[in-house]
C-alpha cells in the first residue's frame, strides 16, 4: 500500500497508512487464559474498550490494526493465552510488558522476513492478519507445511485446474460452486471426495469452511475405477488438469496402468497418491499399493506435526496397563510411541501398529492427524479433524501444493516438480526414533512454503536459490534455474542419487555440500546464458517483485 502525503496537518494526524514494512507484528502471552481485552473498531483501527486505565493509557499512545488471540505459535499449554498484535510501533510490546507485568509475562517480536504470508478469512483458529470467520478448527498443520507463506506468492489460478478422483463432490456447495466440473459421477464414500476436495483446492476466502491449499485452482472431478487403464484419469489429462489427487489404492499393478501414467506425465499431468493405510507392523515395508508405486507417480504417506519435544505430549490416558506414550511429536513417522522400562527420560521408540504403510516408493510424508474433515460439515454440520494418522487427508496437501506451484509458475517443468517438492522438504533423518525406518518414509515431511518460494526464485532474476539440509542417496532430480545463482550448501547427493542442474548464471557449491554418487549415480551442473523463460511469475500481488 502506497503511503499519502497530506498537507492538512490535522488530517495526517488523525490517518496513518501502514505498510507490513512499516508495522509491528508480535505475539504476546498473557497472564491467564480468561484475560481478552475488548476494543472497538473505527476505520480499521483499534481502541481499547475496556475498564483498565493502565491499558487505555499504554494503548492510546499506539494505532493498533489487530489485537487478537490466536494458536499460532503457541504451546499446548499457552494456546489460549497468546495474542497476536499488529501495530505502528515495536515499543508496544515493551510498555504492555513492563507496565502490565500482571497481564503479559512474554513477548515475541516477528521479523521482517516472517512478515511474508497471506491469510484468507477462513484460516481457522491459527490465524493471524487474517480474520477467522469459517470453520472454528486449529489449522497448525498448515502452518507447520508452510502455507501462508506459499500463499504470499500465489492462492491458485482458475487456470490451473486440479483432479479429484474420489468420492461424490457437490458442486452447489459453496466450497466448490462456480470452480467445479463432475466428469464421472462416483459414490459418496461418507464424504471422503468433499474432505479430500475440500482440502486440495476447496473455496477459500469466502468465510465458510477452510481454504484449500490451492484455493482459487479450478476443480475437474471423476470417479476412482478402472484400476487397470487409470481411464477416467486420463480423461482429465487430456482435459488439461495439470495434477490428479488419488487417496486411494490397491496391492495390484497393471503394466497397461503404467502405460497410462506415462502417456499422462507426457500430457503434463501429475499423479499423487497414497502409500495406503494398512499398518507397518503388517507390512514391515514390502507392501505395495498402486497406483503410488507407479513410476512418475508422487507417494505419500503420514507424519507428525504438533509437538516439538517428545516431552510435550507424554500420556497414560488411554493405556489399561498405565504405560506411558507419546502422540502427535514433530516430524515422527509413526502417531504414537512409548518408552523402553515405561522410562519417560528415554527417547522413545516408536510403535508400528500406529505407522501406516511405508515402503521404499514413498516420496514424501505430510501430516496426518487434526486435518480438517470437511465432509462432516457438509454432510451433518459438524466441524471435526481427524484424529487417526490416515494417508487419504495427506495427499491433497501435497497435490494442492503442485497447483500452487503451476499457478506461479505455469511453464514449470513436469519433470521438476518432484525434484523440487523434495528438495524443500524438512529433513526428518536426524531423528532418533526414524532411523529404523530410512529408505521408508521419502524425502522428509512437505513444506508447502520453501517447494513455492523455490519456484519463485527460479524465475525471478534477482534472487537466490538455496538447496540445502538433505542427504540424498537416490533419486533423480533436476532443475532448471533463471536467478541470479543457485547456491548448495548442507547438501548431499551420493550413491545412486543424480543431479541435473542448469543456471542461467551462478552455481555455488557451499560449505558440507558433498557430491559424489557411484557408478549408478550422476551429476550435471551447467552453466546455459541463453536460457529464456517460456513464461512470467504469475503473482497474487506484482509488488512481491519489489519486496
């Protein structure tokens, strides 16, 4: 937003015109979880409404655009105490600290950087600058894959258009009236088709529901049959949807199921599937379930998001024989875990009858548990999240992040998309509880945020690519960069892992960056000054251009 000069004195003290640049953003925690102060609102501004004079006097001093509270960046314990605050000036958060000591106890100030997202006004309970007028649901799990940060650049393009071959949707839902095409009618499936459209690419920013990850992508819709030509998939790519969602699956292949993915991958379309729900601990790895074990096939399958420390969220509630567990621990392969000699100060163990199916096809993991079931709402009024690990709510996280990324972009490479997908991905190998498991669970857990800034910095001019933080050891990746440099550092690509990397300009091989595959492995770093774009940033705001 521009600022104005006004000549009128009066009137330039009366109207101030902030930029995110301009404002202070922090997070305060309060004293008590009752304490909510009230404020009324004229022209977009805040003023305090309640009875303290030791607030109204701090408060007066300041132009406050929000002051409310939000599960953002707070602790289970803290979830009901934190606020966010934006306003003209830092210092707010030190008066109300060091006057108010009985109110707040802490204050976080955000940074510049961490001012770069966007929010719609159905972002649910962890919403910050935007307001929270649909589903009353905790959405930390978007906030953990990094969406308001992937929203910043772009919220979809009705260009883009987004497949969902699954249950029955109903296009005069207002989540998917005027975006959604039916091509093959399919079941109702208790409504898994509404939940896994709902959050691929379902209405956002119509204070009604959530907003699906890429919320103003256009929805084609079929069923989920014909296992043996994948038929009704390659309907949709020969009608140009540009990523198909399949939260579904079987233990049988069909070389003629191949043929198809191939013939859609040479279409332009991505497949996204599920690794399945059955339990490790049946499966021990060697199952397999198409079509995500296809090849050009994207698998997913489940990983853990809420709690940072493992002693965050220890329990005994539900165990008959009082052993302790752990539930929900950041970046975990497996919901639970417990404790060898029941010793909650040992690093647990995690529990296979609680890991869904893993296998050496799974690409990537995404979170699974508290995901926001829409076809509850639709179907009987009722907001609820799931609260079992179920691969099915994954996938469109991770095909909703592909829409996303060709609305950015919409020349992206078909064949990048994964290489990209799992380079920004968090790395979860230092992890001592997964490391029975490497080679099982993909790449990391999603991160929509860095896989969309990535394709942002691919194709601006002026900024830097970063590769770092992973240890590849297979795979095929590749990249085509037209920024001023791409840089690796922290990175890994050995054994039979490749690399195909062309800039327009600079490569900078950083520090800990170690390339050295074998014999079956690969890599190509090239320098080409002549490549040209075959399209433009396709931007939420052009002005991100000058940030």
């Amino acid at each position: 937003m521009r600022k104005f000069l006004i000549i009128s004195i009066l009137f330039f003290l009366g109207t101030n015109f902030l930029t995110a640049q301009d404002e202070a953003w922090f997070y305060l925690r309060a004293k008590d979880t009752l304490f909510e102060p009230r404020f009324s609102v004229q022209n977009d501004t805040l003023y305090y409404a309640g009875t303290d004079d030791r607030l109204r006097n701090i408060l007066k001093k300041y132009q406050i655009l929000d002051f409310k509270k939000t599960y953002r960046n707070a602790r289970k314990e803290n979830l009901k105490k934190t606020f966010f605050v934006r306003a003209n000036d830092k210092m707010l958060m030190t008066d109300l600290l060091q006057k108010t000591g009985d109110l707040f106890v802490f204050g976080e100030l955000i940074s510049e950087e961490d001012k770069k997202i966007f929010e719609p006004n159905d972002y649910g309970l962890t919403s910050t600058i935007g307001d929270n007028l649909g589903a009353q649901v905790n959405l930390d799990y978007l906030d953990y894959i990094g969406l308001p940060e992937a929203w910043y650049y772009t919220t979809g393009s009705r260009d883009i258009i987004v497949g969902i071959s699954d249950g029955t949707i109903d296009t005069i839902n207002p989540e998917f009236k005027g975006k959604t095409k039916i091509y093959r009618k399919s079941s109702l499936s208790k409504g898994h088709g509404y939940s896994v459209a709902e959050t691929a690419a379902g209405r956002g920013d119509n204070a009604y529901g959530i907003a699906g990850v890429c919320y103003n992508c256009s929805i084609y819709a079929t069923s989920y049959n014909n296992y043996s030509t994948l038929e009704q998939l390659v309907e949709l790519s020969n009608a140009g949807v540009k990523v198909i969602n399949c939260s579904w699956g079987l233990k049988t292949r069909y070389e003629t199921a191949q043929e198809a993915i191939n013939e859609m991958f040479e279409n332009g379309t991505i497949i996204v599937s599920t690794g399945h729900n059955k339990k490790f601990s049946d499966t021990k790895g060697n199952v397999l379930y198409y079509p995500g074990s296809y090849d050009k096939v994207i698998s997913v399958s489940s990983g853990m998001h809420r709690y940072e420390n493992f002693e965050d969220n220890i329990s005994n509630a539900e165990s008959k024989r009082g052993m302790y567990y752990v539930d929900n621990i950041r970046g975990y392969v497996s919901q639970r875990g417990g404790f060898k000699d029941n010793d909650t100060t040992r690093t647990p163990f995690l529990y296979e009858n609680s890991m869904k199916n893993l296998n050496p096809d799974v690409d990537i993991l995404g979170p699974a548990v508290g995901v926001f079931r829409f076809g509850e709402l639709a179907l009987h009024g009722v907001e609820d999240v799931s609260t079992g690990s179920q691969t099915s709510g994954v996938v469109p996280l991770v095909t909703g992040t592909i829409g996303l990324m060709f609305s950015l972009a919409p020349c992206l490479p078909v064949d990048e998309v994964e290489s990209i997908l799992k380079m920004t991905s968090t790395n979860i190998d230092h992890i001592e509880p997964n490391k029975p498991y490497k080679g099982y669970y993909g790449s990391g857990m999603l991160h929509t945020g860095r896989a969309v800034e990535m394709v942002f910095q691919m194709f601006s001019e002026n900024e830097t690519v970063i590769i770092e933080n992973q240890d590849f050891s297979r795979w095929d990746f590749k990249l085509t960069s037209y920024s001023k440099k791409v840089v690796m550092k922290n990175q890994k690509f050995t054994d039979n892992a490749s690399l195909d990397l062309t800039s327009k300009n600079q490569i900078v091989i950083g520090e800990n960056t170690v390339l050295k595959p074998n014999e079956t492995g690969s890599i190509s770093l090239k320098i080409d000054p002549t490549l040209k774009r075959k399209c433009d940033l396709q931007l939420r705001d052009p002005g991100i251009l000058d940030d």
